[in-house]
DNA sequence: TCTCTTATGAGAGTTACTTTCACTTCGGAG
DNA sequence: CTCCGAAGTGAAAGTAACTCTCATAAGAGA
C-alpha cells in the first residue's frame, strides 16, 4: 500500500486503531485508504474522469469490495458524522437558552472540530462537492436525512412541539438553506473566511428575520 | 401512440401546438409522450424497477431519441419551467413593498398556475421525487440552479445589494429551504392541504424570525 | 490446532448513458 | 413543384457504474 498519501493526523489515527480487534483496524484502514486515493484521483484528474476500477487499482483492491465500503461512488466523498456532537451539545444548553441560540452554541461547537482537525482534506472535499452537480445533490440528500433529522429531534424535544408541527419543520429547513449558504460563501472566498463565525452570522441573521435594507 | 394516457389539459396544448411549425409541434408531442409514458410506468411499477428501454417500446421511440430529449432518466420527472413567471410578478409589485412580501406575492401567483392546472399529474410527480432518493437530491440541484438563481437575481436588484452579498444569498437559501418544508409538510397531508397557502405561511413564519414557544 | 465466521476477489451480468453513422423527413428557395 | 440543406431518428457498439454469485483466504474463538 502506497504511503505518499496526504496523512490526515496519522498519529491520532493509529493510537485509536491499536485499540481496536485487528479485522476492525483493516476494516478502517481500507475504507480510508479508498477514501484517501479516491480524493486524491478526483482532485488531479476530475471527479467524472477517474472511474471506480482506476481507484480500486490506486487502493489496491477489487471493485466488489470498493462497492462493499461505499454504497456509490459519491458516497466516497460524502462522510460526515457530527451529527452525534452537534446533538449533545444543544442537549447540553441551559432550558432558558432559546432554540436558535442553542443551535448556534452546536454549530460552533461542532464546526470547529471538523474544521481544525482535517482542514486541507475537508476544504479539497467541500470544494469537489460544490463542483459537481451529482455531488452536490447527494450533500443535499445526505444533509437532509442526516443533519435535517437531527435538528428535528432536538427542536420539537426542547418546544414540545410536535415533529410534524409547521413551524418545527420550517425551522430546521431554513436553517439548513442557511447552513448551505454559508458554505457557498465560504467556497466563494477560498475558504479564506472563518467557516464557523459565517455559520454563526448566518444563523443570528436567521434568528434576526433575515432584515433586509 | 396508445391513447389511454392521463391527458393534462389536451385542448389547451392542442390549440398551442397548431400555431407552431410542423417540427416544433412533434418534437413537443413527442417530449409529451416519453413524459406521460415515463410517469404511468414509474407510478405503475416504481422508478428504479423501470428501464429506459420500457419507456422507449411504449412510447414507440428509441433509446437514442430519449437521451436527445432528456439527458438523464431523472430529468424526465424534472420539468419546471414557472421561474419567469415568479420573477414577472415580483417585478410587478410597487417599491413600498418589502422584499418577503413581494416575494410572497410572486409565489401566491405561481403555484395556484401549476397547481390548478395539472394537479393530478403534478402531485404523482412531486410524490415521485420525493420517493426516490436521487430524484429527491436531482430537484433539490434543479431548484439551486433555477429558483434559487432567480430569487437571488431578484432580491438583490430589490435592495441594491451585490448578488454575493451574504444578507442575499442566506435569505434566499432560507426562503429555498421553507420551500422545501411546504412540499414535504404538504406530501405528509396527502395532498389535501392548500399548497400555496401552505407556502405563504411557510414565508411569513420566516420573515417573522421563525419564532418558537 | 481446528473450526466458524467474515472479508475478499474473480467474473459475469444489468442498466444508464454516450457516440457514431446512415437514413428519413421537413421547410424553404428557386 | 422540386431539389437541398438542416434537423430528427434509429441501429448498434461502447463505456462505466453498479449487482450477484461463488470460491478462497484470513481473523476469532475453542
């Protein structure tokens, strides 16, 4: 296995995996190195370019276990999990904290992770979505029935409205237009802004009526 | 051509059709056959259980003149064209105004068009999208490049901002996303709530500031 | 060491989509 | 009316993303 690959905080990465049963420990290690030579495909020569069996060849495995890890091809992008943090950090708020407030305290504490962590990967990720229009409508997708479910947990949770409830759901859908904006916003600057601080402004904005001139 | 289809209006498109030349009035007709043909055997039999060669024996095509009509499989159940109208309306509404209630406006015309015109094949085709997951994440990337393109068009001509400016695109993205919320809240009651009502409240709420007990 | 479970690989098959090329048909100019 | 160019169509072969099946190999537990 090839080892001039982009080593996203390799060392905090193996610490974990020396805890874990050896199958489990491959298991990761294969996924990610899919995941590491198909982002690295993808950004040299294109997403619609480089083809499953040419990734399979970098990562040195067969297609039918590439498919094995990752449903499509688009999911190789598409890995996100924090939605857990995010979760329990709006649990976490004091009950007179209001429901935008909380979320803002999540976001601000969730952002920050991913962001600090894996920067570089994360931004090539974001930016290889946002390029590509199949991509972009699995983020979508993804973020729907991930991050969008979530937020309707934790919202009707703390106003004792119902899930279905009109102004729970309008809630968590304009936030999540938001968030999608922020990212935009943030890819149009090159990531030169601070991604979490946008999210924030975006979500007081939100909070705020969307007051326009 | 079988005629035992679900016929949308046909004196209406008749009428349209004799005033254009004899290629336009068959490519049209024949746009309209693999739509009608594609929708009865999607909702006959399911989306993904439905090839492309089936819609081309029924609809008496090729394979090769499907894919000149509709790039993809998806785009068959994807055909919105009511942008202009919302932007004509907006346009229409006097500068005292604010920008959520033009827009309110401009949606209370453009659904009831689409809504009391087809409504039958309109609520099997929404109800299609929202069953499949890549039809669902394919109407979300058709709105960001169409609707959401508009609005953001719209709104900063409105205020005077730049189409960057973050105050534009988050309210725009937010209004995308109760856009959303109607049409799923809308799905769940079967249909049998008003659409458009269910949209300006959806856009009132939000130009409220989403307010929550 | 010997099973038993589970990950993997090989290969064939399906389907969406692409490309090319020859054929037909329509619309207009003379 | 007729011919000519443009445009729609179909047949067929090709590509790539998946799917399925089955045989093999490698970890886990006794």
């Amino acid at each position: 296995m090839s080892t001039s690959l982009p080593e996203r905080s390799l060392e905090r990465f193996d610490e974990y995996l020396r805890r874990l049963p050896l199958r489990e420990r491959k298991k990761l290690r294969t996924r990610r190195a899919i995941q590491d030579h198909a982002l690295r495909l993808f950004t040299e020569r294109g997403y619609g370019a480089t083809t499953v069996d040419q990734i399979c060849a970098a990562a040195e495995i067969s297609p039918s276990t590439f498919f094995r890890y990752f449903p499509t091809k688009e999911d190789v992008v598409l890995d996100d999990e924090y939605d857990p943090i995010l979760a329990e950090v709006f649990r976490a708020q004091p009950p007179d904290v209001s429901v935008m407030d909380a979320l803002r305290a999540a976001f601000r504490a969730v952002f920050p992770f991913v962001y600090e962590n894996e920067r570089e990967p994360m931004i090539d990720r974001v930016r290889l979505m946002m390029a590509e229009p199949a991509l972009r409508a699995r983020m979508f997708e993804s973020m729907r029935s991930g991050t969008l479910a979530v937020m309707v947990d934790l919202v009707s949770e703390r106003t004792g409205l119902d899930r279905a409830d009109m102004r729970v759901q309008a809630f968590c859908w304009a936030v999540l237009g938001v968030l999608h904006s922020a990212m935009y916003t943030w890819l149009d600057s090159d990531a030169d802004v601070d991604l979490p601080e946008l999210v924030d402004q975006n979500l007081k904005f939100l909070g705020d009526g969307l007051p326009l001139p």
